[in-house]
C-alpha cells in the first residue's frame, strides 16, 4: 500500500471547508460538514492497515491526558456549544462553572505550565469520561497512547521534569492533525478566522456571547481581550 498523503488530504479539506464558509450556508451546514469530516475519518482509520487501532490502549474514563492544552478552531467551538445546548440546563450550568473555575486557573498559561497544574479538562465527567466526547476537538481525537500505563507515568514524570515519551498511533495523530490544519486553511482562505484558542476560553466565551457565532461566520476575528 502506497505512503498516505497527507499534504493531499489537508488541501482537499481546506478546499471543502474555504467553498462551504465562501457559500455562507449557515452553522448548520459548517457544522455538519465538520462532523462529516470526523466520521470519515474514523470510518478511513478503521478500514485502513495504517490505521489498526487494536494498538491503542485508551479507554472511558482514563482522561490522563485531559491536563493539557487543546487548540480548538471557532467551529469546533461552536459545535460543542450546540452539543452543551442539547443537554438539561442543570448539567449545562454545571459545566459552564467548571469552565469558568478551570479558565480563571489556566488562562495565560503555557502549555508546560498548563500541565503542571494537573487540572483535569472542564469536560471530564464524574466518571473522567469525555462529557462533549462526539463533539471532542480534532486534536483530542489525535492523541492515543498504546499503553495507557505507561502514558499515565510519561504525563506525570513530565510534570516533575522527567522526559519520557509517550508512545502514540502515529498514523491517526498525523490524520488529525492534518485535518485540523486543513480546516484552519480553508477558514482562513475564505475569509474567517481559523486561529485557534484553548477549548476552556474558547467555549467559554461563545457559550456567554451567543451573538458572536453570526459575527464569527460573516469574518470577525477573535481578539484575545475578548476571551479574558
Ligand atoms: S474535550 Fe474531552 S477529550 Fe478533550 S481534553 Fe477535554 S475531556 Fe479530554
């Protein structure tokens, strides 16, 4: 089987995303094309030998690697704002006050100092399951670990200084991430903005600036002083 292109899967991405905000079809449409491109992409990694996922060994309720910082783009934002508004109001308010505790402890951190605190994600259940888990960013999707001991200690020697590795599905992480570049491309091509923000301010604002969603898809550019 020939070498995966991954440049070739970003362009394509960011070609479909760029055509879909050039149209301005609305949320909806954006939304669910992103979620197309999540499904594809699991249904590709289970047909395709790179992809033999009997490796990885993570499981509900780990959320080891639920300290760190997530890059999340506006749309997935966005999408996990919808999700948190399907579910009961009490469940959404709790969440939208772990939000708030977790962003006033990370924001302005770095990504090693957002590690070290070993605050878990503001999605993490009782159980330390995933909360939003259909609607998880695309660079949560692309971390794995193929010994969930062993990435259990990497993450909290690496808090004490301690370097050691954690041994990832390379070929799903490289997928992801190239979707993840590809959406950001195809946002910035047509017009919008395709920074990215860690997934704790960034759903937190959009959930307390529900007007702001319109803005974002018509070209508004987030400012950082907005998200503070
Ligand atoms: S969004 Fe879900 S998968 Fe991603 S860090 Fe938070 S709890 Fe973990």
């Amino acid at each position: 089987m020939g070498e995966f292109r991954f440049d070739l899967c970003q362009k394509l991405t960011a070609g479909v995303v760029e055509e879909l905000c050039r149209r301005k079809s609305g949320p909806e449409k954006l939304l669910a094309e992103l979620r197309q491109i999540e499904t594809e992409a699991e249904a590709f990694l289970d047909r395709n030998p790179h992809g033999d996922r009997s490796l990885i060994d993570c499981g509900a309720g780990c959320g080891s690697c639920c300290v760190v910082n997530v890059s999340t783009l506006i749309p997935e934002g966005l999408a996990i704002v919808h999700y948190l508004q399907q579910l009961d109001e009490e469940t959404r308010s709790k969440i939208a006050d772990k939000l708030e505790d977790l962003w006033q402890a990370v924001r302005g951190l770095d990504d090693e100092e957002r590690m070290f605190l070993r605050r878990g994600c503001a999605f993490l259940d009782d159980q330390g399951c995933c909360s939003i888990y259909p609607v998880r960013p695309l660079l949560c999707r692309s971390i794995t670990s193929t010994d969930a001991e062993s990435c259990r200690q990497a993450l909290s020697g690496q808090v004490f200084g301690e370097e050691s590795a954690v041994i990832m599905h390379q070929f799903q992480q490289q997928l992801y991430e190239c979707l993840f570049s590809g959406v950001a491309a195809g946002l910035e091509k047509a017009g919008l903005d395709g920074r990215s923000f860690q997934v704790s301010g960034l759903v937190r604002y959009l959930l307390g600036h529900p007007e702001v969603e319109a803005e974002l898809l018509n070209g508004k550019r987030l400012s950082w002083q907005e998200l503070y």
